[in-house]
C-alpha cells in the first residue's frame, strides 16, 4: 500500500470516528438517558443515603434521581425512624456516606467512642411542621374540612388515627409532646386519654394506611402529606416540627460522592424545589467539630 493510500485511509477513519463521537455526545447533551449516566456513575460510584422516613417519597422520586443526572453519582437511599436508623448505625447492621435525621438527638447518639464515633458533626438544614392528615373521604375529614378543631376530633370515640413510635422516630416524641401540651394550653384532660387511642405504626408504613383509608387521620409532616397528596390542618394552638439534620459518617465508603451529595442537597436554588415538598430551608445550624468537615463544605454547613 502507497504511503499516499494509507494517509487517506487514515482520515477516513478518523473523520468517521469523529463523526460518532461527535453525534453521541450531542445526543447525551440533549437527553440525559440512565444509559448515558451508567458510565458517569460507574467513575464517580454510588452514595448510599440513610435518611429519615419522612422523606422517603422526597428523596427517591425528587432528589435522588436529580442528584444522579446533575453529579454522575448512583444513588442508594433507605428510610426508617431516625432514631432507629441510628441504633442500627451504632451497631453496625446498617452503614452508608450520609445520614440525614429528623431529629439532632439521632446524631448525638453516635458521636463519641462509646457509640463507635460514627458522627463528628451535623448541621441542621431544614424543616417541616407536623401536621394531623386525614383520608378526605371519611366523616373525620369532613367535619376537619368544616372547621371543627383537630383536637376535637382526636376525643370523638370510634375513629382510627395513627402515630409513630417515640422510641424508633422522633416523630413519634413530636405528637405526645404536640397533644400533651394542647390538653394543658386548653385545660383539657381527655386529650391525654384520646392520645392512648392512637394506634402506633412504623414511620414508613403510616402514610400508606391513610392513603388506603384505613386510618381516618394520622400524625404526620407536611411533607409526608404533601407529597402523599393527603389534606392536613394544624396543630394549632400547639407548633412542633422536623428539624432534619445531616452528616457524613465517619468511616464512610465513598466520603467524595457523600460530599458531593451534601453540596447539591444545600446549593443555592433548592429553596424553591424544598418549598414545593413541604419543606422549609433554615440558615444552616452547625454543631461539632470543624475540622471534621471536608474544607469545600464547612461554609455551606455553618461551620467556622
């Protein structure tokens, strides 16, 4: 072969190769495709999230799937009650890069060496009220749609509502605090009596029981309910709420990826996207040791 046929064969074929590339980048740019992120996710590896069951529907059909398309992480989430998920933490039967509780208490638990040192620090990020939902089709959600006061409701006898427990969620602690001091603020008794009705659940199970109507109304945060589409009134004249923290444990695999997580989770445009779950953005509270936290973070988290 002529050095003049081989030069010529040589940039056909690199004319066609360019052409390829070139017309598969254009159509990754223009269509994100799972296909097209498994390379990026097979680089940058999978952050392993445990978070609280509140934000089971949040996290999965929301953030994780946009947290994969914007960084090139795979995402693998669990929900479960914070403070069961921390005991499961401390004793090793569950691990992950991130933990995000809906209560601080869950993150003091595995700080120092007697709980295995699994958190060095925390910031508290956003929150979200709790609420009473109720099945809209049932006598309990009309009369709450016409104004009679939840608390009113709570005390009528026949009615199936559902909390959490206080010892797996925090929750569960929220709603005794909730009633207990509504029935001191309106001098009222049978509150207290109307609480040992509630029926526990699991965290992650009382959302589904409302939706198929076998709760007439159930204890849950608004973005539970939001994103469950299920009505809610307040709590009023009482006010507790989720104060969701979150963390990078310590000893995680994939310490990179969970930092790249946290930053897209606190990036300046989420307000908009957290508000529209039921969620509220707060200045970031930070507790712990600074030097803990990964240099890019320590200002995004409230560290100094």
């Amino acid at each position: 072969m002529t050095k003049l046929n081989l030069k010529a064969r040589t940039a056909a074929t690199l004319l066609v190769a360019s052409t390829v590339l070139g017309a598969g980048l254009a159509r990754a740019a223009a269509d994100p495709t799972t296909e097209h992120l498994s390379g990026a996710v097979a680089a940058h590896g999978t952050v392993s999230v445990l978070f609280a069951g509140s934000l089971v529907n949040y996290m999965e059909r929301y953030f994780g799937p946009s947290f994969q398309k914007a960084a090139g992480y795979g995402f693998r989430g669990f929900g479960g009650g914070s403070t069961e998920l921390a005991s499961e933490i401390r004793g090793r039967v569950r691990s992950g890069d991130v933990f995000v509780s809906a209560a601080a208490a869950a993150d003091r638990s595995l700080e120092g060496s007697a709980n295995g040192a699994w958190v060095s620090w925390y910031s508290a990020f956003m929150s979200s009220p709790l609420e009473l939902a109720y099945n809209p089709n049932g006598r309990v959600g009309g009369e709450l749609r016409s104004g009679v006061p939840w608390y009113r409701v709570l005390e009528q006898s026949g009615i199936r509502v559902g909390r959490t427990d206080p010892k797996l969620d925090p929750k569960g602690v929220l709603t005794v605090e909730a009633v207990n001091n509504a029935s001191k603020k309106l001098h009222d008794k049978r509150l207290e009596r109307a609480l040992t009705s509630v029926e526990v659940f699991p965290e992650t199970g009382l959302v589904g029981r409302l939706q198929s109507g076998q709760l007439d109304a159930g204890f849950l945060y608004a973005v539970e309910a939001k994103n469950a589409k299920l009505p809610t009134v307040s709590l009023a004249p009482v006010y507790k709420y989720a104060a969701y923290t979150l963390t990078i444990l310590n000893r995680a695999p994939n310490p990179t990826g969970a930092a790249a997580l946290i930053r897209y989770l606190l990036n300046a445009a989420r307000g908009y996207t957290l508000r529209k779950n039921g969620l509220t953005p707060v200045r970031p509270q930070f507790s712990g040791r600074s030097s803990a936290v990964p240099t890019g973070l320590r200002s995004l988290v409230g560290a100094r």
